[in-house]
C-alpha cells in the first residue's frame, strides 16, 4: 500500500497549488479519501473529504470556497485544488485513506508567504 503526495510548494498569499497523492496497492475507489494538513506545533486537522465514488464533499470551515476536493477513479488519484492561499494555510499536507483502517502519505509541504 502507498499514497505518495505530490504539488506542494513555496507560494504568495493569493495564489494556487493543486496537490496530487496517487494511491497504490488497495482498491482505491472504495476508500473514503481525505487531505490533512499538520502545521507546527498543531494537531493533524482535516481539510477536505470526498466519498468513494467521488458524490459526496466535506470541508473545513477555513477551506470552504477556496479548495476543492477531487478524485480519478480510473487513475488512483485524488487531487485538492487550493486558490486564494493564505499564509494560516501552511503546513505538511497529509492524503489518507480510509475504509475501517487508515491509510497515509508522507506529505507535502506548503508553504503561503504573506
């Protein structure tokens, strides 16, 4: 099993990233898929969830109209697409995986200069 994330970076306040974590070695398109973000000294929050077959979103209240959470079942992808990134949006951004146990990436860092 592997989720390798991908697409983070150094960016100005206002700008994007779109984020990549390519699943490997489950059936992806039966887990629930979540992107966390950990800043230091911070707990592990969650940022956005998408369903199985893609149907169904959540996010944070920080995120809600600036990131948008996707997934391509036939490639084994999810995606966040982050616009208008502030510099409260720094951290190591985590995928997960789930189905009754978790799976994780290694993460990516972002970092928002102001």
């Amino acid at each position: 099993v592997q989720l390798v994330e991908s697409g983070g970076g150094l960016v100005q306040a206002g700008g994007s990233l779109r984020l990549s974590c390519a699943a490997s070695g489950f059936t992806f398109s039966s887990y629930l898929m979540t992107w966390y973000r950990q800043a230091p000294g911070k707990e592990r929050d969650l940022v956005a969830r998408i369903s199985s077959a893609g149907g169904s979103t959540n996010y944070a209240d920080s995120v809600k109209g600036r990131f948008t959470i996707s997934r391509d079942n036939a490639k084994n992808r999810v995606y966040l697409q982050m616009n208008s990134l502030k510099p409260e949006d720094t951290a190591v951004y985590y995928c997960n995986a789930r189905r009754g146990f978790d799976y994780w990436g290694q993460g990516t860092q972002v970092t928002v200069s102001s």
